[in-house]
C-alpha cells in the first residue's frame, strides 16, 4: 500500500466519504495490505454499532416466474429451459411458520415479477404474516411497482424492500437490461420506497459484464448519498441459459473489499453476506462478515422448488432443510466470533 493509498483509507476511515475518483483510485490501486486495513476499520464499524451479532432474515422465494428480461438473469422470461412455479399462500405462509418456529423475526418474500402478485393479492399476505406473526419484521423484494403499490404494501405492514438499483450508471444499466427497462423508474422506485417510510435496500452485483471501475465508484457514491438502510452487493454468477453465459463470475476479493468500503462510507447500513458470494467461495459468507456485512439470509422456501429459483448457475443451500440451513449458518459465525441474532435486526440509524 503505497503513501497515497494510505492517505485516501485514512481520510475515508476518518470522514466516511470520498469523491467518485477516489474511490475508483482506491479500487483499482487496491491490493492485500489495503483491503485488510479497510477490512479492519470496516468490522470496527460494524461491533461499534451492531456488536458481534449477525442479523438473520428467513429468504422466501415465492415465484420464478417473471415478465422482465434481464439480460443477466436465470428466470428472465425468454429462458424457456426454466421450469416455472409459484407459491400459493397457503404454502408461503406454512414456510413463514417454520421461520419463525425457527426463531426468524425478519420474513423476506422475493420473487419474479410475477402478475398474480398483485398489489392486493400482495397485501393480503404481508396482511397475514403480520398478523400471525406481529414481532416479525416482513421485507418485500418483489421489483418495480407503482408508488400506489408501495404505499398499499406499506400500509398492510411491509416494513423493508430490497430492490437493488443494479448499477448507478445508466449507459451500464442499458447494457444490462432490455430496452423496456430504465434505470430512470428503478430510481423512481427507491426515492418513492424512501419516502413511504420503508426500511430501504438497493445493491449491485460485482463483476457484471460490463462493468469498470468507475461504474463501481459512482455505485459507492449512491451509496454515500442514497443511504439506504440496506444494501445487497454480491459477485456477478453467469447462468448456463442467458446471453451472460460465457461471461466471467465476479470476484470474491473484490466483492469483500467492497463490503468494507460501503461499511465505511454508512457505517449503520445493514450489509448481507450473500449466498451468491457463498456460491464462489465454500467460505464466501463468513469472508464477507470479516469484510463488514452483518445479515445473513437463509433460503426458508420449500426444498422441492429451490433449484428452479436459479438466478444464477450451482447456486448453494438447495438441497437442505430450513432447520438445517441455519445451524449451519449459525456454527460458521460462531467459528468466527459473531452470533445469529434473535431479534428482527432493524437498522440502527
Ligand atoms: N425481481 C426482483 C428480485 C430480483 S432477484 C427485483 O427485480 O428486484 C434479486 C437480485 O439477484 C437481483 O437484483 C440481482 O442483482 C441478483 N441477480 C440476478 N441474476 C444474477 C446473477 N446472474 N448473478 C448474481 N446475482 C444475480
């Protein structure tokens, strides 16, 4: 780590900001020594404000199936080999249930842009959960819809939304989305998730075809000026059945080191290590908590349709039951120093 580097960490550790061409500078000049300084004042952040606690949130898959056509993605709806499901209610709220006999106190239902969720069939769901289960936190990531349905969404009880803006460049974005999509109502969606008072997440995947180093700076910089409550980075993972194919998976390395850096620039920002970086690394979830993130998200969806939720290619944590799946998770933060959490894990603002 040379003068300058050093100099541009300090500053960021100290002020918890720095202009998009320094953080580009950081990313491509990184190297171990950086990462690992940043990595150490990042998890500093992080037991400052939410200890040694991992916070859990119980992933519900509830469809696959989905009317966008995301160039990247396993269940865009021109993959015709994508054997399609959904859920029904009854099913969803048997697999909310177990979550919270498992101790979950945070329900994520994400899915497929899927026209049987309507915003009022939606809202009859949370409506459910929550009143089943009223000490439970419930999170959407159910993709664009009208503020109208946010605002329905967030008066029947949703507390959260994950709706990652993909990429803060919109001549990437462009790439990555067909021409129907825009960047423009991806951001209409997160001011207007904001605004309704939702607990917010947006993110990016690392490593998307496409993408350079100041593309990631100016996500950095959304970061910094967005502060979302949440945000969900993990590697890009191209899918045997998208134009993405043949493309290379993001790194491990540089998904850490981002985690630290966005740790840094809001410390209080709920970080998830993801299972897409527990799919390129058999250790990619707890090098992510080293890095700075703070959630984990165990797949709660019925074993039977875990494989057909294929985003990506050789995605984990198919093949085992809920129960299973946490006490993994919670003998691999154990082995490192942290603990799952029993409670809903909301932001610390
Ligand atoms: N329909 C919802 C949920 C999308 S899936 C929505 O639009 O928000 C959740 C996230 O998975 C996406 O936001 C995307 O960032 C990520 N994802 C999709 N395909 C992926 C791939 N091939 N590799 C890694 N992450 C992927």
């Amino acid at each position: 780590m040379n003068e300058e580097m050093k100099q541009l960490a300090d500053r960021l550790i100290a002020v918890h900001r720095l202009s998009a061409e320094e953080y580009e500078k950081l990313i491509t000049g990184r190297d171990e020594e950086l990462a690992e300084y940043l990595a150490k004042a990042a998890v500093a952040e992080q037991k400052r404000i939410y200890g040694n606690e991992i916070f859990v949130r119980g992933l519900l898959e509830i469809s696959n199936i989905c009317k966008n056509d995301c160039i990247y993605c396993g269940i865009r709806r021109s993959n015709r080999n994508c054997e399609r499901y959904r859920l029904t209610e009854e099913e969803i709220l048997a697999c909310a249930d177990e979550g919270y006999r498992l101790g979950l106190r945070t329900i994520v239902m994400q899915g497929g842009e899927d026209m049987h969720f309507s915003d009022d069939v939606l809202c009859g769901i949370v409506r459910k959960i929550k009143e089943l289960h009223p000490d439970c936190a419930v999170t959407l990531s159910m993709g664009e819809r009208s503020r109208e349905g946010y605002a329905k969404l967030r008066e029947a009880g949703a507390d959260r939304y994950l709706l990652r803006h993909e990429t803060a460049d919109p001549e990437h974005y462009k790439k990555l989305h067909p021409a129907e999509m825009s960047y423009e109502n991806r951001m209409r969606c997160l001011r207007d998730l904001k605004e309704l008072g939702y607990q917010t997440g947006c993110g990016f995947m690392v490593g998307s075809p496409y993408q350079t180093a100041a593309n990631l700076a100016a996500d950095i910089a959304f970061v910094e000026s967005f502060k979302p409550e949440m945000c969900g980075i993990g590697p890009f993972i191209p899918h045997h059945d998208t134009p993405f194919a043949k493309e290379p998976a993001g790194s491990v390395e540089l998904t850490c080191f981002l985690l630290s850096v966005i740790r840094l620039v809001h410390p209080h920002v709920l970080l998830p290590a993801t299972t897409a970086l527990g799919t390129m690394h058999p250790q990619g979830r707890e090098l992510g908590i080293l890095a700075g993130a703070n959630v984990l998200m165990p797949n709660l969806s019925p074993v039977g349709v875990r494989k057909k939720y294929e985003l990506y290619d050789n995605k984990i944590c198919t093949g085992e039951e809920s129960a299973q799946c946490l006490h993994c998770l919670a003998t691999r933060v154990e082995a490192i120093g942290y603990r799952l959490s029993e409670g809903r894990g909301d932001y610390r603002g």
